[in-house]
C-alpha cells in the first residue's frame, strides 16, 4: 500500500478507536470525510490488482467495490443487530481506500481479533454464560422468528452490554497491510 493510503486510514482508525472506546460511537464528520477521499484519490492509485492496473477508472471501481464490500457484509451485521451503523460505514469508507481483495483479508482478521476480544471481555466481566446464550440465540433463533431480527439483540437495547468495535477493525486493517 502506498504511503498516501496509509497515513490517513491510520489516523482514522486511531480517532475512531478513541471515539468507540470512550463514546461507544464512531463519529460521521471522521468517517464520511474519508470515505469521500478514498473515492476521489482511487484513479491516482497504481497498486491496484487486476487488469488495467493504473488506469483511473479501474482505481475508482476497486475503491466502490471496497466501499460495496464493506456495506454488505457489515451492513447485514448491522441488520441482525450485531453491528453498529458508525462500524458499517467506517468499514466501507476503509474499502473505498484500500479495494475489497485487501478489505476481505482485514474482515477476516477483524472477525479474528474481536472474537478474542469478546472472549477475554466476557471472561473478565463475569457474563461468559449470557454471551454464549445470546450469540446461541443469534446464530440458531432464525428459525423460529424468520427472518426477522431478534428485538432484544440490538444495540439499542439499553439492557444489552455493547463492546467498541472499532479497535478490531483497527487491528484487521493494520495486519492488513502488512499482509500486503
């Protein structure tokens, strides 16, 4: 990844690290800016993958397909209310930066890390037994509500535990580039 992509995707995901940890929201004025200028810089980016490398059309195609990308698989997260709506758009606007083939390998490991994190925050919180029963109630409940999203599992319900996202989709992004 060139230096131009790097240094403001990590300042992002620093400030939106900062923000989730202490606000539990990831601000539009840090995430939408980005994401504007990930669009905009993408036809002068000359590491894109694939066929017609270099050319600006390619570039902008890979940065929609990155943004795409993040809305679709954080935005059905979103929708079965395991993911807030500042993570789905700080995960498209990291898309528009870095293209969708780099995005997967950063999902993946953000899934990976904030697996852990969860696991090492219900063990300390004392709620081991309540988080597997409603990840259990997440995954197999379908069937009998449908398709309809549980209401007691979202994140605005006040008497669910919320934990800050965006330092795993930090962590995802970083390793990310050095898979790169």
């Amino acid at each position: 990844m060139h230096s131009f992509a790097w240094w403001p995707t990590l300042i992002v995901l620093a400030v939106a690290t900062f923000t989730d940890l202490r606000s539990r929201r990831i601000p539009n004025w840090l995430v939408l800016p980005f994401l504007l200028a990930g669009i905009a810089v993408s036809p002068w980016r000359q590491n894109w993958p694939g066929i017609g490398r270099g050319l600006g059309w390619h570039g902008i195609g890979q940065s929609l397909a990155g943004l795409g990308l993040g809305i679709l698989i954080y935005g059905f997260l979103f929708w079965m209310g395991g993911m807030g709506a500042g993570d789905v758009k700080l995960c498209a606007a990291i898309g528009a930066w870095i293209g969708p083939g780099q995005l997967l390998i950063a999902l993946v490991i953000a899934g990976m890390a904030g697996g852990i994190m969860v696991l090492c925050w219900a063990a300390f919180g004392g709620f081991f037994k309540e988080l597997f029963t409603g990840a259990g109630d997440l995954v197999f409940g379908w069937k009998e509500r449908g398709l309809q999203r549980d209401p007691d599992l979202v994140l605005t319900n006040p008497l669910k535990r919320k934990m800050p996202y965006a330092p795993a989709i930090a962590i995802g992004t970083l390793i990310s580039f050095f898979s790169h």
